[in-house]
C-alpha cells in the first residue's frame, strides 16, 4: 500500500469518526418513546369487564364451564387495545330481567364491581319471553306479550340506571334474545316475529341513553354457523335438523362455537362504538 493511499485511508477514517460523533451528540435519541417497558405498561392497561344477566352470561352449554362469551370477549379486548382485561361474571341461569334487577339492588359485590367497571355487558329478555310462554301455554297470542314487555322495558331502564348511578359514563352493551326453535319448527314463524320485536323494543329503548348500546344476535345463531342449515341427522324415520351453533344438550343454549360467534359480535359493536367511549 502506497504512502498516498493509506493517506487517503486515514482521512476517510478520521472523517467518518468525526461524522458519527456530530450524529450521536446532536441527534436526540428517540428509543426514549420506544422503551419495552412503556410498551409492556401500555400494553398491561388494566380494563374492568363486567357481565351481568342470565344463562348466556353464565355460560350455560360452555364445556369448558369457563363462562361462555365473557373470557372469549375478554381476549378479544386484549388483542384489539392492548388491555389487561379482569372480567366479573354474574350471569345466574333462569334470571328474568325483574330478578336481574334485584341481584343489582342487592348484591354488594356487583354494586362495588359497578363503580369500578369501564364496560358493561347485559344479557337479558330471554326468560321474560319464557314466562310469559309458560303463562299463557294453553292459549298463547301475540297480545299476550304486550304486557311482559312492558315490564321488561320497565326494568329494563332501572337496570341501565342504577349500573349508571356511581358510574355515569358506562358503557353498556345489552345482548338481544334470539330463537332457538327456528330449524326443527319453522312453522313457528309467529315466535320469530315474536322475537323480532322483542328485540327492535330492546334497540329503541337504547337510543334513549348515551352509549347504551344493542348487540344482535339472532342473525348469527338461529339458523346455525356461518348461516347454514344446521346437520342433518337421521334416526330410523325420523329427521331433525340440530341447529349447530347450539348446545347438543338442550338444543336451547349456545354450545362453544355459539358463544364465540356472541363474543364476536359484540366486539363488533364494540369496535363500532369505541370512539364514543
């Protein structure tokens, strides 16, 4: 190597030392807003969950008894806003929207979980629709719904009132009822009609309220997953169309795929509202 050339080599390395000096002293680090740790810590913000209402807040027909569409929406609010979400369930099987009430009046522990909740989720109806079923069995109408739904849009709005009463900015998400008789009575046109109103009287009612919101369900599970026919299944002579995204036991509640394709739908409408909350 020629004298001129290890020259030349000696001032291209001085000139790119003194370069990067000149980069590290007067461009301001930016690995300050990019620490793992503020990421963790935003990435752990604590969300209060709380589910309150009947069977389909229990979980009923949830084999892993974990509790149905809560930790499925809980995960759900994990992966999407990057929360730490503690979910309180107090869904008891067979609660009308009247016994609902009553549990809220009383319970101290969900009148605490009330003041410290950021979103509320609320299945109720259902069981209204079935009392008055078994009420009115030997000469069932239309009409004889009036009366129940009066009642339950009574209780209904003191439901949304007191959860609002320490916390008036909940959001609240009231689950729909939906018809699980529809693929083996199809004749039954006049429960689904019945059903349909009972749910267009839930949505009306939440437009009374600031972020009050009605999740439908019925078009997801009444006919089946993905919207499909159910299965076939043959016995001998007789045919019966299972409603597949319902529990095998009952044939009423929905079984795990029912109650993920619920946690979908309300995180849909979660992600349609969440600017409002």
């Amino acid at each position: 190597m020629t004298k001129a050339i290890k020259s030349e080599l000696a001032v291209f390395l001085a000139s790119l030392l003194l370069f990067i000096l000149i980069f590290w002293f007067l461009i301001p680090a930016s690995n300050a807003q990019l620490k793992k740790s503020d990421f963790l810590k935003e990435k752990q913000k604590e969300f209060h969950l709380l589910a309150i209402g009947d069977s389909l807040t229990q979980g009923v027909g949830d084999t892993t008894n974990q509790g149905g569409f809560v930790p499925l929406l809980a995960k759900r609010l994990d992966e999407t806003y990057r929360y730490h979400t503690v979910a309180s369930n107090y869904g008891i099987s067979g609660n009308t929207s009247r016994q609902i009430l009553n549990r809220m009046k009383k319970q101290k522990a969900i009148q605490k979980n009330l003041k410290t909740a950021n979103l509320m989720t609320l299945t109720v109806g259902g069981n209204d629709v079935m009392k008055v079923i078994r009420e009115n069995l030997d000469h069932l109408k239309s009409d004889n719904f009036k009366a129940g739904s009066k009642a339950y849009k009574s209780n209904l709005r003191q439901i949304i009132d007191l959860a609002r009463k320490e916390n008036p900015d909940l959001p609240i998400y009231i689950i729909g009822i939906y018809n699980p008789f529809y693929l083996n009575f199809p004749e039954m046109t006049q429960m689904q009609d019945i059903v349909d109103n009972w749910n267009l009287g839930t949505e009306n009612l939440t437009t009374e309220y600031d972020k009050v919101y009605f999740v439908g369900i019925n078009d997801q599970l009444y006919k089946g997953i993905d919207g499909q026919e159910g299965v076939v299944s043959v016995s001998g002579d007789q045919t019966t169309v299972v409603n597949d995204a319902l529990f095998t036991e009952d044939h009423f509640h929905p079984n795990n795929t029912g109650y993920s394709i619920m946690a979908d739908a309300i995180m849909e409408r979660i992600s349609q509202t969440h600017e409002n909350k």
